[in-house]
C-alpha cells in the first residue's frame, strides 16, 4: 500500500504535508512504507522541546501527538501506563489526586522556549532525559521507565520491560532510547514507575559569599545522611548588561531575608523527620556559622518548582548551555566561569546551567572545550539567533559515536528517523 493510499485510508494528513496516525498499527503501516521508498521522517509530539538538538533534514513529518491518554494506572502497585503523547500535566494531575508522582521532577522547558508553562508529553521526556532538580537522589527519567511500546526504523512493533521494579526485561533497551531524541524508535507507549509524594518539604537557605566554600557545602551534603533531595547554588548575577537580572524578584520569599549568593538544601517528609533532618543537617554542616533563612512548604514548593522551571533564564535570547561534571571537577568549573556568566549549580554540584549572549558565542567553544577537559560534557540546549559557530550542539567522543552508530544501525538500519538530530549522518 502507497503512502497515498493509506492517507486515503485514515492516516490523516493537513495542509503541510504532516502524518498524524491515531494509533501504534498506523505509525508502524507509514514507518514501512518510508523504509521501502528510502524516505526520511522527521518525528514529533507537540513540538514543546523541538528547539533542542540539531534541525532535521526529513523528506516527512510524522507527528505523533494523537497518541494520548492514560492506558492503565493501578495506584496500588506504583505504576502508570499512558499512550506516548499524553500530556505530562495529564499525568501529573491523575497521580496528585492519588497522592503520587513522578520522582524525576519534570523539567518545564515552556519558560526558556515561550516564556510560560508547557511541560509537553511524556514521550518528549524520555527523548530528552532531561530530570529535575532530584535527579542525583533517584536518578534520571530513564531509571522510572519500566517499559515502553514502540516501531523500530523497518516499521516492526516492539516492546520493552513490564509493570513492576523487579521486571528488569529490558530495562537496558528502555536507557538506551532515553536521551535519544526520537532517532531510534517511534515511542507509542510508556509504562512509568510512581511513588508516593512527600509530605512536606521545607529549604534551608545558607548564605555564602565565599565560593571557595560551595563545594565543601556540597561534600558534606552528598555524604550526609540527612536524605537532602535538592542542593542547588544561585550566585549574583553578572552586572555587565548582558543578562536579565531577575533573580530576586523571581526567589522573592517572605522569609528569604537575605539577597546575594546563595546555596538552597531541600528536606522532605514529614514535620517530626524534616524538623529532625534539619538538626542533623545544621550541626553536620556547622551553619551556624552562616546567616541562614528557613522556607516552609508554602515557600519551598514554589522555590524548587521555579527551579525546575528554569525560570531563572525565562524567554532567553542567549544561548543556553547544559553541562553536567563529577562534582569533584565542579569547583574548577565554577571557578572557569567566574562571574561572566549568568548560571547556577544543581544536583548538588553536578549540573550547570549557564547563560551565553550572543557577543560571547566564541566562549560557547570554549566552555565546551572546559567541560571536556574536566570529564564532563555540554549540550547547547537553546541558540540565540546570532548563533552561527560550527559547534555541534551534543559532546560525544569518536568511541561512543561509534557505539551510537551501531545502535542506530540496530534499531534503525536506514537512518530514517530524525537524521542530524543529534550527530551529523546520524
């Protein structure tokens, strides 16, 4: 059957040449007719994070985003399983009715694209793999995957994984489409682990000025057993009329007395373990010694949430680095960066975020080249306009490029799905 006719046969089709299949059978029937005709596709959801990664040169548009709805939720046995488009506030209301969540901490890139909320679909979550602000207590958005469905580059229908922890079938072919962004497997189910939301959360906000300091801070919390779930450090903004300086107006708290450079420590529980946890962690990390602000639940919830927001660089028109680095590495980094740059430090001192104008792109190179250096890696996650440095937007060394390679070939052996996306002829 021709591309044609199976437009003719449902598979609709608007007025820019874009394929919308309703379900897992359609998107494997078009998936086959452009492997046979050598013919690329450009696959999308709802476009919330289409702005990251390369541009694809596809001969067509395959958009995934009728498949949506919840499929399966049982509560009880801590999983969800919701169609590869569904959208994430979908899910995020249905598990908050029953006191749950996603413990990744989804990112909202609506903030950075449109300067508002839009945290998109699940599946364009498990492309990225981009996790929140818990990210070095549970781990990624690829470790609560327990399975997925989807189609392969040839058109055939696969499937990964179960509903339960213990099922580890397929778990390593669930990590390897996560981060992928689309290039391997049209995603048409995903099948999530949950788990009960904490109760309370309150932050503990140290004042530093002294950056030597941040990370024997960060030390000390990473080997604390006082179960932090955020650790993220906020500096003074550059003063170079470069950057937005928005920072205190954005983290404006009743009881954040105090302005300048920041660390924030997130404890979560209930108020007899968080009003323990709090002692614990004051004497491991001597504060006082430190002018300090406590924010309780109706102030720490929107201050991690604007976090995860990344609302610090909302509607930016820098360019917008991610760079993630051991934290041994990090206080060199941070040290590198100095205060050129408008940033900020999370995963208790792994992950950066960092803002480039564009009358520094040349420093985009060159903050890359640092990153490398330190064993760490950079995505440039969004471009200014001006950007024009031939710079490949992920890192990838020539040994995993290989290895991507010969994935690729596995799942997709003609290059079909989002070629370029991430690396050149791939």
């Amino acid at each position: 059957m021709s591309t044609k006719q199976k437009i003719n046969s449902q598979i609709f089709q608007d007025s820019n040449d874009i394929f919308y299949p309703k379900d897992e059978i359609e998107v494997s029937d078009l998936v086959k007719d452009f492997y046979k005709k050598n013919s690329s596709i450009e696959l999308t959801g709802t476009n919330s994070k289409n702005f990251i990664g390369n541009k694809t040169q596809a001969a067509n548009k395959v958009s995934l985003s009728k498949l949506s709805g919840i499929i399966e939720y049982l509560p009880e046995e801590l999983y969800i399983k919701v169609k590869a488009c569904t959208p994430m506030k979908e899910i995020e209301e249905a598990l908050d009715k029953n006191n749950q969540e996603l413990a990744f901490e989804p990112l909202d890139f609506g903030y950075i694209k449109d300067g508002k909320a839009n945290k998109g679909t699940i599946g364009g979550y498990l492309s990225c793999n981009y996790a929140g602000s818990r990210r070095f207590k549970v781990g990624s958005v690829r470790d609560h995957v327990l399975g997925f469905r989807g189609v392969n580059g040839k058109g055939d229908i696969i499937k990964s994984g179960g509903t339960v922890v213990k099922n580890v079938t397929g778990y390593d072919l669930s990590k390897l489409i996560s981060g992928a962004f689309g290039t391997l497997v049209a995603l048409t189910e995903i099948t999530l682990k949950v788990l009960p939301k904490k109760q309370l959360s309150n932050t503990i906000v140290i004042k530093v000025d002294d950056r030597k300091k941040i990370y024997d801070l960060f030390d000390k919390i990473a080997s604390s057993s006082s179960e932090i779930t955020g650790a993220v450090f906020l500096p003074d903004e550059p003063d170079d009329g470069m950057f937005v300086k928005n920072k205190e107006t954005i983290f404006k708290f009743n009881d954040l007395n105090f302005t300048g450079s920041y660390l924030a420590l997130r404890l979560e529980g209930d108020k007899v373990s968080i009003n323990e946890k709090t002692k614990k962690i004051t004497k491991e990390l001597d504060l006082n010694k430190f002018k300090i602000a406590i924010l309780d639940n109706y102030q720490s919830s929107p201050f991690w949430k604007k976090i995860n927001n990344l609302e610090l660089f909302q509607n930016t028109k820098n360019n917008l680095l991610r760079i993630v680095i051991e934290p041994a590495n990090g206080s060199e980094m941070m040290s590198y960066l100095g205060n050129k740059f408008k940033y900020y430090i999370d995963w208790c001192g792994s992950l950066f975020w960092v803002e480039v104008p564009p009358k520094k792109n040349n420093k985009v190179s060159e903050i890359k080249k640092k990153s490398i250096e330190l064993g760490g890696y950079m995505t440039i996650v969004k471009t200014s306009e001006e950007y024009d440095y031939e710079e490949t937007i992920f890192t990838v060394e020539p040994v995993r490029l290989m290895i991507s390679e010969k994935i690729k070939k596995s799942f997709d052996p003609k290059r079909i799905f989002n070629p370029g996306k991430m690396y050149r002829g791939i």
